[in-house]
C-alpha cells in the first residue's frame, strides 16, 4: 500500500508574498473607499477645507505605500 503524498508547505518567501499582496489589496480598498469619500465631500459646498486637505494627504500617503508594496512584491530577475 502507497503512503498518501505529503501536503507541500510553502516557502517562506511565498508566504510573506503572500501577505504583501493581502495588505496591498487592504491599502488598494482604503485609498479606493478614501477617494470615494473626497469626492462625495467635494460636491459639498459646506466642506471643512481642513478636513478636505488631511483626507487628500491620506489618500496621497496610502498611494505612496501602494507603490512601494508593488515595488516589493514584482520578481527582481525575470523568470
């Protein structure tokens, strides 16, 4: 009688991949909700100007770590 294959764990590296890709997609749903909320807030003559530029900062900081986290995650050699 053969022995049932033994489950492949994965790697390090694909699990922390994966985790790079779970809090890219998180920031990708913040900056997408964020900018929704900017440009309901924009259609609102009555808006705290402050207010406006802080969620216009946020927005521009989650996009920056957008941008490194893709940085992170693509291969450095090509495959």
């Amino acid at each position: 009688m053969s022995q049932p294959p033994k489950p492949v764990l994965p790697s390090a590296q694909t699990l922390e991949l994966n985790a790079l890709q779970q809090r890219l997609l998180e920031f990708q749903i913040q900056h997408g909700e964020l900018d929704a909320l900017i440009d309901q807030a924009s259609a609102i003559n009555d808006i705290d100007e402050l207010s406006l530029r802080r969620m216009k900062k946020k927005r521009l900081a989650l996009r920056d770590q957008i941008a490194l986290l893709q940085l992170q995650s693509t291969p450095k050699e090509p495959a």
